[in-house]
C-alpha cells in the first residue's frame, strides 16, 4: 500500500528542509518515501508518494503532523492524503 500526500506549501525549500527533518517520524510511522515532485509551475505545491508498512502508524502520522505545525515549520498551509493500491 502507498500513501500519496499532496500539501500547499509557503515556498519549496523551507518545505523541504523541514520534511527532510521529520525522517525520523516518517520512518517510526514505516514510511519511506518513493518519490517527491514540486509543481513546475508553482513554488507552493508539493506531493509525495510514500511506501506504507502499517496503515494505522501512518494515519497517526497523519494526524499528527496535521496537529503540530511545528512539524513542518509551519510550511504547509494545507494537505490532504490517500491511502492508495494498484488496481
């Protein structure tokens, strides 16, 4: 199972810089990340796709991180995420 986030965000390198810090939280929650694009267009939208290994510590990820701004240095200004599989 995959998890895909996509997240409005003040500027990418902040963003970046804060999500590189939340590893450790990613990897505690098993997540590992697969794939981060940025909009080509836009220096405010990010989306990642994550490798899940327990569904319901990365819900708890989730729901943390939408909880503490201080997570992401208060970069992301809204997110929404989907638990996805291969049809």
């Amino acid at each position: 199972m995959q998890l895909i986030c996509y997240q409005n965000i003040t500027s990418y390198a902040p963003w970046k810089a804060a999500f590189d810090a939340d590893d450790e939280a990613r990897r505690d929650a098993g997540l590992t990340v697969l794939q981060i694009w940025r909009d080509a267009d836009s220096d405010t939208h990010a989306f990642i796709l994550l490798q899940v290994s327990d569904r319901s510590r990365a819900q708890a990820w989730i729901d943390r991180s939408a909880a503490l701004s201080s997570d992401d240095g208060a970069t992301v200004t809204h997110a929404t995420a989907y638990f996805i599989e291969t049809a």
